[in-house]
C-alpha cells in the first residue's frame, strides 16, 4: 500500500493490510479507524480516500487529507453556579494534560464521556437536577478551538433533617460524630466522610440512608446503627 500525505507513523492501522486479501468491507473499517486515530491527534479534519490499481495483483493507494492541527485556545462553561471552576477543568482535562485541556488536542467523544463524569460531580454536591447540554465549538483558520460548555445547574439542595436510628443511647453521639448539619448544602463527601468517622468514633457499624424530600430542596439523612 501506498500512503500519502501523512507520515507512515500515524497510519499504522493501514500498514497491516499488506500482503492480505483485498477485502472492501475490512479496508473501509480500518480507513475509518486510521481517520479517526488521526482526528485524536488534533487532525479534526484528517480524511482517507482509498484508490485501488489493479495489475498482477491489487494496488491500493491511501490518499491521506489532515487538514489543520487543532488545539483548545478556550473551554467556557456557560453558567453562574458556584461549582468550583477549576474542578470543572481537571474532570474534562485528559492524558496527562494533551487532551481537552487548554492548549491540547480537542477529542470531542472523551470530552462528552468527561461530562457526564462532571453531572455525576454536580449531583454530588447537591446539584440533583444539574444538566450538562452538548458542547459547542467553533474553530478558526489558525488551528484554534473554543468549546462553550452550557450548564443549567438548578437549585443546589440542602441536608434537612439528620437522625439516627437503631444506636439507643448512641444515637445522639452518632449524630454528633458525622458532623452534618441541617441546612448545610448537602455534598456526598462529606457524608462518606462522617460515616467513617462515626463508625471509627464509636466503633459500631453505620450505614446512612438518604432520602431528597418532596417539594423542597432538601435531602434528608438517617443513620442506621447496628447493634454490638
């Protein structure tokens, strides 16, 4: 096979088609990923046609289009909530810092992927009913991408009621030693964090409940306590 337009290197996928049977199908599949492992670096526009000369046996050239590299001049999340921004960034940051990150490559599938990690992130903190819409980007002629990230965050819920059940006596230390308090914005790690330290604190096995109260944006939260 004949590849031009692009270095040998980055076309790996089609090297291993010589000296195999011409099958049509399998070509178009491996065209398809040797253009999208070319889109991973940057090449958003890289394109593969594939000509076929046939002699004593079946010549292929692979006409390679790359078109400009792209790198991420700005990610802006649309939104005015008081998620922490530079939380937002290292969810979406990929690859050790060369991908959708500021500078990088831009690889829209793994930047989607990275959101919804990001929505999971917002629910944790007490965003339930956070959306994350589908990016936006716009490109210039110079290589560079902006991709606008809209987020609508919704109301961020707070801990309503805190009890615990099943520890008798215990149950006020319980409450005591997981440290939430009612009317605190509700965040998962530090309810994951309480438990371990009523657990440790008095030594009995805990699991907490919790329950986003009807009509408010509350979440409550119960502690069941085994006994000794």
């Amino acid at each position: 096979m004949i590849i031009e337009g692009a270095p040998r290197s980055a076309l790996a996928p089609l090297a291993v088609l010589e000296g195999t049977l011409d099958d049509r199908p399998r070509l178009a599949r491996i065209a398809k990923v040797a253009a999208e492992g070319l889109r991973a670096r940057g090449y958003l526009r890289a394109e593969i046609s594939i000509a076929r000369d046939a002699s004593c046996g079946i010549d292929l050239v692979a006409e390679v289009t790359l078109g400009p590299k792209f790198k991420i001049h700005n990610i802006v999340f649309e939104t005015d909530d008081a998620f922490p921004a530079a939380t937002r960034l290292a969810l979406i940051e990929d690859a050790l810092g060369t991908v959708n990150t500021l500078g990088g490559i831009y690889v829209e599938d793994r930047f989607v992927r990275a959101l919804r990690e990001l929505r999971k992130r917002y629910a944790d903190a007490g965003w339930l009913d956070a959306t994350i819409a589908t990016p936006r980007t716009t490109f210039d002629e110079a290589g560079l991408v902006t991709v606008t990230v809209p987020i609508a965050a919704g109301p961020r819920f707070k801990i309503g009621t805190v009890r615990a059940v099943g520890g008798g006596k215990a149950n006020r230390a319980v409450i005591a030693a997981l440290g939430l308090r009612e009317g605190e914005y509700y965040d998962k790690t530090s309810v994951r964090a309480g438990i371990a330290r009523a657990r440790k604190q008095l030594d009995r096995w805990i699991q907490v409940r919790v329950e986003v109260a009807e009509d408010r944006t509350e979440i409550d939260v119960e502690a069941i306590v085994e006994g000794k």
